[in-house]
C-alpha cells in the first residue's frame, strides 16, 4: 500500500508516519520548502514539495497512492478567513488533486479533523458523532468547512473523519506546558469554574487512523477520539505532571477578564509583527468552555478500537520522554 501524509513532519504526522513504515507502507510526504525533515525517517520517505494552496503542486504529491492521510493545517492564523483558507479550501484542493490523479479504483482519504469542529460538549456529557457541530472558534469553523469539503466528495472515494480530542506524548510541545506549570509550581485555575477535556496518547491516535485506513464501512463515517475516561479535571492533569516530576503544585487563579485582556494584546501584537501566538482571542473561545468532552465508542464498536493509555499511564510515558530529550 502506497500512502500520502501531509503534515508528516508534525506532532501527531511523525508517529503516523514511523507507523506506516513499520507497517510496510510505502510512504510519501507532502512538505513546504521550509520544513524540517525529521531525522528518524528522513531517508525512508518520499518527499514531495508542495502547498496546499497550490493545487497544481498537489497533483504529484496524489499521484499513484492507495490512500491519503491529511494531518496537515493551520492552528493559529491571523483571522477566521485565513483558517478557512488553508483548512477548508486547502483540504479541497487536495481532494481534487486526489482525484485527478490518484490510482482509479479503490481509494481512501483519512482526514484528521479536531474536536474543535464538533464543539464543546454540554455538562457532563459525553459528545458523540450524532450530535450536531456548533464550533466556537474560527479554527473549528476551518475544520469543520475541510469535514464538509470530504464529505462533499464521499461518493467518489472512500473517506473517514476523525476527530481528536487533546492529542500529547512524545514530542508535542503543547501539552508540554503542562509540565512546565507543574516544575514552576504553578496549576492555574481559569475563573472559579472547573474545566473538563477529554484526552488520548498520540499512539493510540495512531491506532485509530490506522484502524480507520483498513476499514469497509460505508463512506464517509466520523469517530472522535479519546481514552476510555469520562474526562479529566485539567487542573488534576498538572498535578498529575508534578507528581510524575516529584514536585509540588499551589493553586493560582486567572480571572477569566484578564486571561481575555491577554489574549487581545496577544492578537494585537501578533497583526503587527505577523508572529502569531497560541493564546490569542481564537483560542480564548475555546480555553474558557467548561466541558470539552468525547466518547470514542463508536470507534470501539465499529473498530475494534482499543486505548491503551489513560492519563495517568500516557503522561508517565510522555515524561520520561521529554527527561530523555532535555525538554524538562
């Protein structure tokens, strides 16, 4: 089996990529001139220069794969139009670039969307694949246009949807804030609400896609991800970080007025300097929901899906990783 990723040299497209080959894929990837090839698996895959807002470029990156993995995007962006212009439309230029020149017959695309597409969830509940999408951000509006654009298109290919919840392990730099909180001494409380996430270990992401990329259900179906957990406490995840690093954790309370403040000076300042950051207004949407909770069981039943790691397990493991590379 031949496979396009895109988004090979992220967080999530690295260990989806060292799966693939040690699966006895044959791999491409699809990069900007600018990325960094990562070292582990540089020599083992194609690469293919090209922008997902170049559709011509795209058109050898599809040519002659079984099935495409579309990890790639954008995450912080200087407005709604820009998310939509590189999620939404960038994802339907590759689908037509696929079909253009993709092999004829049996194809798939596997698209990698985010929670953020679906919404929060409401109290105390799981959310789950029936529920209607009612994103609150603009990187979730994007997400949602690039689910639409796949769906659009199902009857001419097979696709899957898979929506995330917090995705960390090894190597991601964004719940590694979690252990810097925690070797600071610091767990911030966000207002006086408690704030729930749902998780799941980047191998077990992994599985997932995987899973999903062999699978012969009809077209076009979603499945969240996470662990098997009814959510976590975020607040409880960094003193879980502390107690991995033999430390100790004091309670320190953000009103949410100022984290807001912060998020438009940060806005502010990324517009003119053109350096985005992650804590901007887009993502102040999404920080100050209460409930951002999902159930995976779909993907249990129809999958055969099963998480290895809970937080507790898959933070252990992300720990010894970080101590290894110098990270904490």
């Amino acid at each position: 089996m031949k496979a396009l990723v895109t988004g090979g040299t992220g967080f999530i497209g690295k260990h989806l990529v060292n799966a693939l080959l040690n699966d006895k894929w044959t791999v491409r990837c699809l990069a900007r001139k600018t990325s960094i090839k990562p070292e582990k698996f540089k020599n083992k895959v194609e690469w293919v220069i090209g922008d997902l807002q170049d559709r011509n470029s795209l058109i050898p990156a599809c040519a002659d794969v079984d099935v495409v993995f579309h990890l790639a995007g954008a995450i912080k962006a200087k407005s709604v139009n820009e998310f939509l212009l590189i999620n939404g439309e960038g994802t339907e230029n590759l689908i037509c670039a696929f079909l253009e020149s993709g092999k004829k017959g049996a194809r798939r695309f596997v698209y990698i969307s985010s929670m953020a597409a679906g919404g929060p969830s409401s109290r105390w509940k799981l959310k789950n694949e029936d529920e209607p999408a009612f994103p609150v951000s603009g990187y979730g509006k994007s997400k949602l246009a690039g689910e639409i654009a796949v769906l659009k298109r199902k009857k001419e290919f097979k696709c899957v949807i898979i929506r995330p919840s917090v995705a960390y392990g090894p190597g991601d730099k964004e719940s590694l804030s979690f252990f810097k909180f925690a070797k600071s001494h610091i767990n911030p409380y966000l207002g006086f609400k408690k704030r729930y996430i749902s998780m799941i270990h980047v191998d077990d992401l992994v599985q997932l896609i995987m899973l999903a990329s062999k699978s012969d259900l009809h077209s076009g179906e979603i499945f969240y991800a996470a662990d098997e957990s009814k959510g976590y406490q975020w607040n409880e995840i960094i003193k879980e970080c502390a107690a991995v690093l033999n430390t100790w954790t004091f309670p320190v309370f953000v009103p949410q007025s100022f984290l807001k403040l912060a998020a438009f000076f940060s806005d502010m300042w990324g517009k003119i300097t053109g350096k985005l950051t992650m804590l901007n207004l887009d993502k102040y949407h999404e920080m100050t929901q209460q409930y951002w909770m999902c159930s995976s069981f779909k993907a249990r039943r129809l999958l055969g899906f099963k998480p290895e790691y809970g937080m507790k397990e898959g933070i252990q493991k992300t720990a010894i990783w970080y101590k290894e590379n110098g990270w904490i």
